[in-house]
C-alpha cells in the first residue's frame, strides 16, 4: 500500500477540484454534497493513512523508511527535483493526527458554518485546499516540496482567515499574516540556497532529505550555523514566536474551526516539524539550537504574561498556543525531538478541543444574542458566565482539555510538557534557567486556562436577556469535541516516561528519524527488500563513520542522558512534581480570583495599573512594529510611487508625448490656408534643389 | 560674346521669374493666372530654343502639349474661379484660408 501514498494529498486535491469548480451549483442543488464531497474526501485520505501507518508499524524499526517518486518536478542543470513522498515514522505520525484532526474539524465546520449562505462551498474548498498543502508539507521528501506545502498553507491561512472579508478587520488580518509569513518564507528560501550550494560545492547536488542528512557533515559548522538560523526565522513566523508571532492573536478573526485546524493543530507546528525533520543539521550547530531553546522558552513566558489579562476568548487561547509553541521550540532546542514532536501531538489534540469548545460557546451565545436582539461581543468572556449547565457537553470537554493543557497528571499534556521540562533541566544543551522560565509559564498557563474556564461556564450568566437562550451545539459539532475529549485524556500514555514506569513507546518509534539510533534511516535504503538490508548495513557503517564526528557527539550524551540519566531519577520527580505543584498553586488562585473572591482582579488591576495595561495591550508590540519598521515602509513605498514611479517614469512618458504635442503645436503654422504661401514653399523647394545640382556642377 | 542662345535663355528665365513672383504677390486670381501663363510662355520659349539648338524638334512638340496643357488648365480654372466668386463675392485669395489649422 505504500505506493499508494500519492493518494493521501491527492484525495484533498480532488475535493477542492469539485467544490472550487461546480461548488456553487453543488451548494445551490443540494448544501449537503458540498460536505459530503469534502469530508469524504478527508475521510479517504485518513483511510489510506491509517492502512500505510498499520503496515509501517509491521515493519522492524530500522527498516521503516519508504520513498515514492511520483514525477519529476524541476529539471535544470544540476537541480533535480522530484515530487515525492517519504514513509517514515515521523511524517506517518504527523500525518495520522493531522488528517484525523483535520477530518474532525471538517465534521465540526458542517454545523459550525451552516448557516453562511452563499458561503458554504469556499469554506470547504479553502479547508481542502490546506489539507492538500500541509499533507504535501508532512509527506515530503525533499525541501522544495516541503516548502511548497509551506507556502501553500500560509496561502489557505490567508484565504480562511479572511474568509468574512466583508469586514474590513478581517482581510486586515488575514493580510498580516500572510506577509508576516512571507519574511519567514525568505528566510527559509535563503536557508535552502545556502544548504544546496553549500553541500553542491561537495558533489551533492540535492535537497532530498536523505541526500542532505546523509552528506550535512560536509558543511562547515559556520555554514550549519547560517542555515539553521534562517530556518529557524521561517519557523518563527510559521509557528508564531518572537519576533513574529505577531499575526496569530489577529488571526483569531477568521471562523473558529480555522482556528481550530490552523492556528493550533497542524500549520502552526509545520516549524516544529521542519526543525525535527532537520534534526541532524540542526545538531551539529549548538549556538542555532541555543538560539531555538531560548527564543521558545521566552516565547512560553512572553505569550503567557499576555494571556492572563485578556477578555476575548479567542484572544486567550491565540496566546496560549503562541506559547505552548515556545514550550515545543524548547524542547527540540535543548535535543529532545522527540519530546517536542511528542508535545505537538498532544497539544494538538487539547488545542483543537479547546478551539472547537470555545467555538460552541460563541455558536450558543452568538444565537442566544441573536435572539434578543443583542449586538454585544459574543467572544467577550465578561458577557459569559453558568455555562456549566446550559451547555453540559461543551463544559465537560472543555474542562478535560483545559486540565491537560495545565499539565494536571494522568491527562496528556502532564506527560508532554513534564519531559520537555525534565530535557530542559537535563539535557547538555539545557539549563536550569531554561527549565525555570518554563516551569513559571506552565504555572501561569494553568492559571489563565482556569481563569477562562471559570469566566465562561461557572458563577451566574451575565449575559441578561439572552441567557434562556443558550443552549447546548448540535451533534455535528458536540461529537468531534468528545473525541477530541478522549485523545486529550488518553493520548499522553503513548509517551509515559521511564521513571513512571512506562517504555515511552512514542520516543522508540521516532528514534530512528532523529539519530540517535545507529542512524539507518538516514541514508537513502530504498526498500526494504533482500538486498536492501545488506545494503542498509553497508550504508549505516558509512553513515556511522561520517556521522559519528558530529552528531554522535551531541546524541550520544542526549543518549546517555536520558537512558542512564545523568541527573538523578530523584531529580526528575522532585521536578515532576515541582511543576505540579506550581499547576495547582496557578488553579488555586484563579479559583481564589474567579470564584471565591472575585472583587480582587479588579483591585489589582486598578493598583498595577501600568503592569495590567502593558499586558492588555500586548506590551505594545504591535505598535511597536508599526512605528520601526511598517510606518518607515509605507513612507518608502509612498516615495517610491509617488517620487519614482508617478515622478520619474510617468514623466518620462508623459513627457516624450508633450515633446511631440508641442513639436507638432509649433510646426502646424505652416498649414495657412493661403494657396500662395504653398505655392512659396514650392518655388523656394525649387530654388533650393536647383541651387544645389548648381553648386555640385561646379 | 553674349550669343543668341544665351539671349533667347536668358528672356526665358525673366519671364519665368516674372511669371512666379507674380503668381505669389498678386490678390486677384485672374491676374495669377495671367502670371501662370507668363511662366508657361518662358518655359516655351526655353524649349524652342534648346530645339534649335539640338537640331530636334522635340521641344516644339513639347511646346506644343504646353499649349494644349494651358488652354485646359484655362478653362478648369476658370471654372473653380467662377464657382468662388459665386460662393463669396469676391476672388480675392487672400480671403480663402478656409483650409488653415
């Protein structure tokens, strides 16, 4: 079945062909086939998906690599690209919650989406058309391809963020995120460059991945440097970190399960899993994954300190994903990939959740609003309240999410977010900084969660005269949030540490991809058959001796360190439950703030008010941006058109043709009317001709 | 020695030249008309003597067309002139500059 993986991004391509083709005709027929086509479609694909993950899994471990060439792509000179796809565990992983998640949401946008007349086919073109792009990104086999998918994913991110584009905010905001993601996009482009003409000054002339993990040593670790910093500057403005994360809060004005599918599961960690899948060029440069580890742990703080104030739903759960990606950067910064990819995953299953809820809360209270009349924000968390028992279904997921994201035990983002937080304190290219910076942002992100939590469905409902009206989603959109439920609730055992007395099987099965196995998979074993293996263990020698210098070094005590533990296993449960306590002690004072004595955040607001007001205004980033670096922008593209373009080339133009109007202004004199003055001009043509045979004949 | 032939050239040239300055100074139209033919009569004078001189007689047929040419060109222009006159009262040229920018 593996060489049918093709079908897996096709399947997508094909929904979007249909309803971005005949979509309005379809909506006009019959509302239903226009979903029924697009989830379909999706539910296909995770089919074919789940048959190759089965068949991946029958596979020993060292042999699980497969590659489908499905044509060739860019022919030119030394550059040979071919579209084609890659079966390992990683891509696998990522691509069996993406597009489950993906299908999820597909089902949840049915209900979500139904009333948007006229509306309804583009949306299910525009989600299709981004499952095609960010299948195309995971199943890649070759950067080009991969940064294809990339490009093509921020292009739906701007399509559905401004997908009610008739109100103006919402383009705006789907225009700054797309250009936001442009400067990434260059930075990762340059990176490219750099990577093919640095390993084509050695012979190799490839992006694929195989090519370049198995040859990345002949790079000078100045150039490894370069490259991974500007990969790394495309992964901040794709996975939302400082400095360009900007985009994401504002991204909040497209429809909810955008968000849900976008901004939390699957486009926003595409950095993430670029960066795992370069986890071999990354680890021969220290100083980029410095640089990663620090910029994502005070991402996680930064993002934090700006959830705890806000009003908007949305809002707060925008922030919390901006940080939750800092805790993801962090632990691939400090070697632990696995654990980063880990904590994508479950992130990916509480975020969708926590999405899709806070989706079902606006649903409800948008048509309770609609009902009365009402005109207030219905994503303003100050107009909510009693939800607990107007929308049951939607509360009790939501709580089940939210005790994940705060890293309560026994849910999965206790396990995820405690063994980053263990590398970062472990791991020879962490420190106890970086674990404290994390271990304060998880307190702060069990507060805030709460608050929210508290806000929205405890105390009495503040919403006047629309609170008989709330009532609880329809099943389309209530059943993908109770699977979403039980993934958040039960995903984390796949990845139970060593110390709790689990194998951690989710860091077996990704050991080969990130080297620290004997890195068989790096190199480029086409199958799996006879002569494959033998071709396999000739190949891991090679890759062992040219590998050894640089990665093994940085692996091998990644290895040590987390196998024989060169902190004590005391060490990692005083931390365990250090970072519990601190989920707790972050719960108990928003209960105290939310619940018990709600007086108190005001009190504090109004004594701290520069602290409060910096933190509401999200420490005046944005702004910030908008003086040094857009308004002296738009002052040079204002010069550029109106001094060069309109003053120098429309003059130009403009003037060539007043040369001729007044050439021809001038000359047109001659015709008076008057036969006379011809017959003159004759006569002296005459004189002049004769003048001259004259002249000559002399 | 100024010969004959110079002479006879030299009588065609004034004449002709007569005949021009005439055909741009004058206002009636009659009278540049009277000039037209002054330089047709020139230039007959012109061909008659390069005949003689060549021992052909090809220049007096061509004076001859001339002469056809000039009763033709007569009566067509004094047609349009009659026309004009009708038109505007008058067959002053300086008054038709209808064709001007």
């Amino acid at each position: 079945m593996f060489d049918y993986i093709w079908l897996v991004p096709v399947f997508p391509a094909i929904g979007v062909l249909i309803n971005g083709l005949l979509g309005r005709r379809i909506e006009a027929v019959s509302k239903h086939l226009v979903h029924w086509v697009a989830c379909g479609m999706i539910a296909l694909s995770f089919i074919v998906t789940c048959v190759i993950f089965s068949q991946l899994l029958q596979l020993p471990p060292d042999q699980r690599l497969y590659q489908v060439t499905c044509f060739s792509w860019i022919h030119s000179g030394v550059l040979q690209t071919y579209v084609a796809y890659q079966i390992d565990p990683l891509s696998m992983m990522m691509a069996m919650f993406v597009i489950g998640i993906g299908f999820l949401i597909h089902i949840y946008s049915i209900g979500y989406m139904w009333e948007d007349e006229g509306r309804y086919y583009r949306f299910f073109v525009y989600l299709n058309l981004f499952m095609f792009s960010m299948i195309n990104l995971i199943l890649a086999n070759n950067y080009l391809l991969m940064f294809l998918g990339w490009e093509g994913v921020g292009l739906c991110s701007y399509l559905l963020i401004g997908f009610w584009f008739d109100d103006e905010a919402n383009a705006i905001a789907g225009k700054k995120a797309f250009i936001t993601n442009r400067v990434g996009d260059f930075a990762f482009l340059i990176g490219m460059f750099l990577l093919f003409t640095g390993l084509g000054e050695h012979g190799v002339w490839s992006l694929q991945f195989s090519e370049v993990f198995s040859h990345v040593h002949y790079l000078s670790q100045s150039q490894a440097t370069m490259i991974c910093l500007l990969f790394f500057i495309g992964c901040t403005a794709k996975s939302a970190q400082i400095p360009l994360y900007v985009w994401l809060p504002d991204a909040m004005a497209g429809p909810t399960p955008v968000s849900a599918l976008i901004h939390a599961a699957t486009m926003v960690t595409s950095g993430v899993y670029m960066i795992s899948r370069s986890n071999v060029l990354f680890s021969m440069s220290p100083f980029a994954m410095g640089v990663v580890a620090t910029v994502g742990a005070m991402t996680a703080i930064f993002a934090a300190s700006i959830g705890l104030v806000q009003n908007d739903i949305k809002k707060v759960l925008a922030y919390s994903t901006v940080s939750q990606l800092g805790y993801m950067f962090l632990g691939l910064g400090v070697g632990a990939f696995a654990a980063g990819m880990f904590h994508v995953l479950t992130h990916a299953f509480f975020k969708a959740l926590l999405f899709l809820g806070s989706g079902a809360v606006i649903h409800s209270m948008h048509h309770a609003y609609h009902k009365v009349h009402c005109h207030d924000d219905p994503q303003d968390m100050r107009n909510m309240g009693g939800l607990k028992d107007k929308t049951p279904i939607t509360f009790w997921t939501f709580l089940i999410a939210t005790l994940a994201i705060s890293g309560i035990p026994g849910f999965s983002g206790f396990f995820s977010k405690d063994e980053i937080l263990w590398q970062a304190f472990s791991s020879p290219q962490g420190s106890w900084i970086l674990w404290l910076i994390g271990a304060v942002a998880a307190g702060m992100t069990a507060f805030y969660m709460f608050r929210l939590v508290f806000m929205t469905f405890f105390n009495e409902c503040r919403a006047g005269e629309a609170c008989e009206h709330i009532h609880e989603s329809p099943p389309s959109m209530t059943g993908p949030l109770c699977v979403l439920a039980f993934l958040a609730a039960v995903g984390g055992y796949l990845g139970v540490p060593h110390a709790l007395g689990g194998s951690n099987l989710f860091h077996q099965f990704l050991d080969p991809v990130m080297g620290l196995g004997d890195g068989k998979l790096l190199h480029d074993a086409t199958q799996a058959a006879a002569h494959g293996a033998q071709h396999a263990a000739e190949a891991a020698g090679h890759a062992m001796h040219a590998v050894a210098g640089h990665v093994a070094e940085g692996a091998g005590h990644l290895a040590e360190g987390v196998e024989h533990g060169e902190h004590s296993l005391f060490m990692e449960y005083l931390l365990m439950v250090v970072s519990v306590a601190l989920a707790c002690f972050g719960i108990l004072i928003a209960y105290i703030f939310y619940i018990k004595k709600r007086e108190i955040p005001a009190a504090l607001a109004e004594r701290y008010s520069f602290v409060h007001r910096l933190l509401l205004n999200k420490w005046y980033v944005d702004e910030l941006y908008e003086l040094v670096i857009i308004a002296p922008l738009r002052g040079f593209a204002y010069f550029l058109w109106k001094g060069v373009d309109v003053g120098v080339v429309d003059y130009i133009v403009n003037g060539v043709a007043r040369i001729v109007g007044w050439g021809s202004s001038a000359v047109r004199y001659i015709q008076s009317g008057y036969v006379q003055s011809y017959a003159v001009s004759v006569v002296f043509g005459t004189v002049v001709l004769l003048a001259y045979y004259f002249l000559k004949a002399l | 020695m100024i010969d004959n032939q110079s002479v006879y050239l030299a009588i065609s040239a004034v004449l002709f030249v007569i005949g021009a300055a005439g055909a741009i100074c004058r206002r009636n139209a009659i009278v540049v008309f009277m000039c037209i033919e002054i330089m047709l009569a020139g230039v007959s004078i012109a061909f008659v003597t390069f005949s003689r001189a060549n021992q052909s007689l090809d220049g007096i047929f061509m004076v001859l067309f001339i002469m056809a040419v000039a009763a033709a060109e007569a009566a067509v222009g004094l047609a349009i002139f009659v026309l004009m006159y009708r038109k505007h009262g008058s067959i002053d040229l300086d008054k038709f500059n209808l064709m001007k920018w």
